[in-house]
C-alpha cells in the first residue's frame, strides 16, 4: 500500500511541473545512475512508468522533460543509491539529486526537475 502511494505522488509531481527544459543546460540530456551491492526495486516516472527489479548498479538516460524515480532495497544488507549525472556531453563531475540509504528496506528517490 505505501508503494503505490509513494507511485502515485512521484507521477502527481511530475503532472504538476512537466514542461520544457533549457537546452544549454548539461542536464537536459542526464543519466540516472543507480548504485547498489544488493537486490533492489523500484519505478521510474517521465514519459511512462518503468518498473524495475535488479540488482546491483544501472544506469538510464533521459533528454528533454521531467523524470522521477524511487527506489526500495528488498534486503536487510547492503546499500542503495541513486544520483542525477550530467550526459555524456558534459564533463563535469557534478551529481543532482543524490539519495542513499543503507536502512533495512531503504529507500531513495528524486527527480530531474525543470531548470
């Protein structure tokens, strides 16, 4: 039940503030990358829902439009985390929207905003 709550906030933000994002921004093309040594599921928000189950690190790539995500480890061990890195284009280091736990059944989310 606290899931689908939790699904149905990420996709009311997004509803609420998708829009158009500045093109100069490095941001606009990001890639979410996912960390982890253990097993863990989640969702990911923007142009349509994506439900994962995985384990250990992924990475998504996003352009244009808003994007959000929550992750929940299905372990007691381990840790999870999820950050906002510019794309490829970029060659910063700068990460956005870093969430991590390593909590029993922890969770972690964010979302690529409108700048």
């Amino acid at each position: 039940m606290r899931r689908s709550r939790s699904v149905f906030v990420l996709a009311l933000a997004f509803a609420t503030t998708a829009g158009d994002c500045d093109p100069t921004d490095p941001y606009v093309k990001s890639r979410l990358m996912i960390e982890s040594n253990t097993r863990w599921e989640g969702v990911i928000i923007g142009a349509g829902v994506e439900r994962l189950d995985a384990q250990g690190d992924d990475t998504w790539t996003f352009g244009r439009g808003q994007v959000c995500w929550e992750f929940r480890k299905k372990t007691s061990g381990g840790y999870l985390r999820a950050y906002l890195a510019p794309g490829s284009t970029y060659t910063g280091s700068t990460r956005r929207a870093f969430a991590e736990t390593a909590d029993s059944a922890g969770t972690v989310h964010g979302c690529k905003s409108q700048e």
